[in-house]
C-alpha cells in the first residue's frame, strides 16, 4: 500500500491505482496549508522583481512555517537564479520555487528496508499526542500485508490507555502484543525483542511514551531505553523515528533537534498534515535538521499514511 516497505531488494508494489488516490489525498489533506499560502502568494506573482517583493516572498514563507532561517536561504537561492536567467518578471518565478522547495526537500526522501535484520526492531518517540500509537497500528497492518509477522511492544507504561490502544491494534491485527503491568518501558521492550527472536517474528514495533524535551528525567529515561535495546539486540533498534505532530509548527523542529540530540534519530513521521495550516515546517526541517522524513500522515485511515515524495508534496502544497 505505502510502496514503500521491501521485501527483497526490490520495492513491495503499490495496489493499482494507489499513486492517483495518494496524491488526491495529499492534495485534500494539504489544503489548509495550501490555502494559507495561497493567500500569500496571491497578487505576488505579477508585475516586476525588486526588493519589496522578494521581502513579501519571505515574509509569507515565514507565516508558513518554513522558518526564517529556511525562508532566507530559498530567498537567495531565488535572486541568485533569476539575476542567472535574467528574469524580471514575477510571474517566471512560481515554477522557480517549486523547484527550489523540491530541491530541498529531496533529500529527506529515504526508502525504508526491514529485511536486513531479523527481528527488525522499529523505535517510535515523541511528545504526547502526536500518534505514535495510531502509527504504530497503521504500520503493523501493512507490514501484515506484506507479508511480514509483526510484534508490537507497549512500551508506553504511563499511561493504561495507551496500552489499551495497543492491545486493542493488536487484537484488530491479529499480533501478539507485549505488555507488562508493572514493568517500565525498557523491559517491555526488551521482552518484546526475545520474544521475536524466539518466535521468528520478522518486525517489532516498539511505542514509548509521550515526554516533552523540556522533561529532562524523562529524556533521560528514553536514552536508556534505548541502550537496553541493542543490550537485548546488539544491532537495533534498526530505526529510531521521531513522529509528529504538524499541528505544532515551528515546535515540531525544536522537537527534531531535541530528540535528535539525545538519540540519533533515523527518520521521521509527520502526522496529522490535515488538520494544520503549518505543512511549510516540513520545509524548515529540511532546512536546518535534515532528518529523512519516512511518512506523512493526512488523516485517520490507513491510505493516509504513505512514503514522504518530495515532488508530490510540493505539488499539493503549492497550485
């Protein structure tokens, strides 16, 4: 569903007709972001180039969320590639940064290969809210799909509904779901590990719960769980992903920065693009902490998390 998982070293192919409904997803899911910069950019594609209007560029980039670091590099990139090709006129300058924003977003692009270990261990973090569970579910589903056996860990042990939720995805998967009910989030893990590798089990899917980086014990904490994963398997976790929450903005890159820094993430998935005018953070991550971004979620059913293409999503934010 997601073309994005392998099973071998070539990708797992989409459903027929998968890549159409995607982009008419995106496009709708995107469309309070495109809208907000629709209305910036409304009246600045006409008439001459000067500096007033390369300042109304930038301060509607910023109002987007891509970030005043970010907003000012693209700037430049743009002035630097219209004195080039001797433009003057506004209207040649939209494709350009289209092109512009592809360019760097292109590189947050990374497929992701489960079949280079066994169990492949998958660690998901973030902030409360930002769902990690719910992906968690979506994730299982298509790695079922794929044919892949799945064990999903409930590693967030603060929170008795969170367990619930994970219990009841595996129910409506059909995997075992580890649980502890006094245990703490690095054992759960760590029996969710052995009891992969004792059953064969291809993927484990670990959730943890939500902490702010501000809640210093609390990173600490994820920091040891995750040094007992690679005690319980010396090679994972495989992947380390930090989701968020679009609807956070700017924060979501203090978000990155944070967890990055105290545990070298992998990649990325940024949720719930639908419900926020803010998509541009995705063009301020790329900016200043280019993380691959592995998913992007746009609504609540299983089609509306897919593989991060940067040229899709320029498309669907900007007409």
């Amino acid at each position: 569903m997601f073309g994005l998982f392998k099973k071998s070293p070539e990708p797992v192919p989409s459903d027929e007709g998968s890549s159409t409904g995607w982009i008419a997803r995106l496009k709708s899911g995107l469309g309070n972001s495109r809208q907000k910069l629709k209305a910036g950019l409304t009246g600045l594609f006409g008439g001459k180039l000067d500096d007033a209007w390369f300042d109304a560029l930038e301060d509607t980039l910023i109002a987007a969320d891509v970030g005043v670091s970010t907003s000012r590099k693209l700037i430049e990139q743009l002035k630097r590639e219209a004195r080039r090709q001797n433009i003057d006129q506004a209207a040649a300058l939209k494709p350009l940064l289209k092109t512009a924003l592809v360019h760097l977003l292109r590189p947050l692009e990374r497929p992701l290969d489960v079949s280079t270990h066994t169990p492949f261990v998958i660690l998901f973090v973030g902030v409360n809210g930002a769902g990690k569970t719910t992906t968690i579910g979506k994730l299982a589903q298509h790695f079922l799909q794929g044919g892949r056996s799945v064990l999903l860990a409930a590693g967030d042990t603060f929170r008795a509904a969170a367990v619930a939720q994970l219990v009841a995805w595996g129910q409506r998967n059909q995997v075992p779901v580890i649980t502890q009910e006094k245990g703490d989030s690095a054992s759960v893990i760590f029996d969710a590990i052995s009891a992969a590798r004792s059953r064969g089990i291809d993927i484990v899917l670990a959730d943890t719960a939500g902490r702010l980086p501000t809640q210093l014990h609390l990173m600490e904490e994820i920091r040891k769980v995750k040094r007992v994963v690679t005690k319980a398997e010396p090679s994972a976790p495989h992947e380390t992903l930090l989701v968020l929450d679009a609807n956070t903005g700017q924060n979501a890159l203090s978000q990155v920065r944070a967890f990055d820094d105290a545990l070298n993430l992998t990649g990325l998935v940024v949720t719930k693009l639908d419900g926020t005018a803010r998509g541009g953070v995705v063009a301020a991550i790329a900016g200043e902490r280019p993380i691959p971004i592995c998913f992007i979620g746009v609504g609540e059913a299983m089609e509306d998390l897919q593989a991060f293409n940067a040229s899709d999503f320029v498309d669907a934010l900007i007409e």
